[in-house]
C-alpha cells in the first residue's frame, strides 16, 4: 500500500500535462501565504523586492514614456506592487489577478493612498474586457509557467487588446537557467514551513527536467490528515529563437530584448530575459 502511495509521489507527468494555478491562487489559506511571500521585501519569490520594483518602475516610465494618457493593462499584478506605481506616474492601470486576497490587498492600498486602478478577478487566460492598451505587461517570468497552448492563448488575447503601435512586455527564464537546475527528491514534515496547510502534514518535492522540451517541475505532494494534494509548479526555459518563434506565430515581433525589466543590458550568461514585443 505504502509502495503505492510512493511511486504516486514520484511518478514523472508528460510536460504540462496537470494544471493547479486554482489551488495556488484561489485556496484561501495557501493564497494568504503566497500574499504574504508578496509583500516580504527579503525574499525574490512572489514578486520581486522594492528596490529592484523601484528601478523596473522607473525604467518603464521612461521607455514607454508613461504619462496621463497611457493605458496599462498588467496581467498577474498581485497586490499592485507595480500597478500602484505606474499610477503614481498617472498611468490609466487596470490589474488582472486569479488571487482574491491579493487584489483585496491591492484595493485597500489604491483606495488609502487616492490612486484610481481598475482591479479585475479573473484568470487571466479568461481574460474578458472591452479596454485597450497602450501597454500589456506580464512579469515575475509567469509566461513560463504556461503550457505551450496557454502561451498562444494570451499572446492572443494580448494582440486583440492592444491598440495600433502598443506594445507587450514580459520576463521569463533562459537556458542557462535550465542549465543550472537538478532533479531532485525530498521530503519533509510541514514542507516550507508550514506554507501549505493550517494542519500538520508531510511534503514530498520532485523536481523533474525535461531536457528535449528545456521544461522543469517542481512538484510538491502535501499529505494531510483528510487529503492528499497535488501541486505542479511547470516552467518553460527559452532560447531566443524558440521565443521569437511562439510570438511570429501569433503575430508578434520582438522588437527588444534586455536581461530584467529594468533594462538591465542581456548577454549570454543572463539567467532571465525581458522582452518588448509589438503587433506584425
């Protein structure tokens, strides 16, 4: 029985082949930790530290030159770490999170310091608005937790909201980040402290690379009391080419690429990459 239960845990999914971003972000205590990892300004995991939110702000501001008429759509925005600053620039900002307790967050912030965002719960692969941008962005490198038909869904849904000359930007991991990934397995009482359930549990991580795909998963098994739960963390690596490829096919052309989304200069040895991509 207990063999079973095991090769479950360790048992190798086709790439993309389960998707649980619902039990990330709309579990209501696992979503209150990941609000918190948000807003610890020491750890790079939710989102990126202030410093760091700061400069990309500041970038942004003066790349896209950012002003009263420009329109900002920033699709995954969390508690509006970026999105209450780009209004702070008078950008017209609309956020788009799959996360209740971050967009509370995000409001209660906006309507404190008198900053007017539109906030909208939605999945943002369902993405349903009548508004266009001026700009579409997607950062934290969240377009590489998407399968491959995922990415050619919003990419699309990107070109219908753009308007003529817009612009999208996001960020995303490279190969050499692939590179420096290893399978691994492990297991430990209230994995990560605690993060996944009020509950004493048992956590089980796998990580698993797939080389020909450039795909890694983390997958994270919590064995509770009453249930076992399953969460796939998927994320696609790129080179520049395959990249290129999945955005032509869609009907974009990447116009420039930069190592963050602060501008940061790329090179061959740069872990992440950001690019900014216009309508063919």
């Amino acid at each position: 029985m207990m063999f079973n239960d095991l090769e479950t845990i360790n048992f190798r999914p086709r790439p993309f082949e389960f998707y649980t971003a619902k039990e990330l972000w709309a579990d209501e205590y696992i979503s209150k930790q990941m609000l918190k990892f948000h807003l610890n300004d020491g750890v790079d995991l939710s989102s990126r530290n202030s410093k760091f939110i700061d400069c990309s702000v500041g970038w942004i501001g003066e790349r896209f030159q950012v002003g009263e008429d420009t329109q900002i759509a920033d699709f995954g925005c969390g508690p509006g770490l970026y999105t209450s600053r780009l209004a702070r620039l008078g950008a017209r900002v609309t956020g788009i999170d799959f996360s209740s307790n971050s967009l509370e967050y995000a409001k209660k912030y906006a309507s404190d310091h008198n900053l007017v965002i539109k906030y909208l719960h939605q999945n943002y692969l369902d993405y349903q608005d009548d508004s266009r941008f001026d700009l579409v962005m997607m950062i934290m490198c969240d377009f590489c937790a998407l399968s491959p038909d995922q990415r050619n869904k919003l990419l699309g849904i990107f070109r219908r909201i753009l308007k003529p000359g817009g612009s999208v930007l996001l960020d995303g991991y490279t190969i050499s980040a692939f590179d420096e990934r290893r399978e691994a397995a492990s297991y430990e009482p209230n994995l990560m402290d605690g993060f996944w359930s009020p509950e004493k549990y048992y956590g089980f991580i796998n990580t698993f690379k797939y080389e020909a795909e450039k795909v890694v998963l983390d997958k994270y098994t919590i064995v509770g009391p009453a249930r076992v739960n399953t969460i796939y963390n998927w994320l696609q690596y790129f080179s520049f080419e395959r990249l290129e490829r999945e955005f032509d096919a869609c009907g974009f052309a990447i116009a420039e690429r930069y190592a963050d989304v602060a501008g940061s200069e790329f090179d061959a040895g740069s872990m992440e990459f950001a690019v900014v991509a216009r309508k063919k």
